[in-house]
C-alpha cells in the first residue's frame, strides 16, 4: 500500500517535513518513492507554510487517484491548501 505522509528533517526543536509519497512498510525516514513538498510548521504565516510546486500538485492528483492513502496530518493540510 502506499501512503502520502511526512518525513521529518530539520534540527532538534525544529523540524521541517517534507510530504513525501512511500511504501507503508517503509520506516519513517526510510525509502520514498516521490517528494511532493516541504511543510514548515515553525513559520507563522499560513500561506507559506506549505511549499508545493505546480508540477508536483499534479503528480499529488495522480497519486490520490491511483489509491493513495494520505495520512490524517496530510489531509489537514491539503485542507488548508484548499482554504
């Protein structure tokens, strides 16, 4: 199965999540198949908090219409992108 979810990097008490497209078998910062975006959770400003190019939306679409299982952090933020 695969899953959209978060990868974590970034310093200790801050982190920077890229939203990455792997094998749910996979450990978290293990193996990706395809990097979607950056998520920045230590910026204030909602708008950039969510880094995620115009090619890579349509690769995201493609994924979620093949049957990928985003995570309940990662439909949050698809949320927001929406708002």
């Amino acid at each position: 199965m695969v899953k959209i979810r978060l990868q974590r990097h970034g310093k200790k008490h801050y982190p920077v999540y890229h939203i990455v497209v792997s094998n749910s078998k996979s450990p978290r910062n293990g193996k990706i198949i395809k990097k979607i975006g950056i998520y920045n959770p230590n910026i204030f400003d909602k708008t950039k908090q969510i880094i995620i190019k115009k090619d890579n939306v349509k690769e995201l679409k493609k994924w979620l219409k093949v049957g990928a299982q985003p995570t309940k952090t990662i439909k949050t933020i698809l949320k927001k992108l929406n708002n």
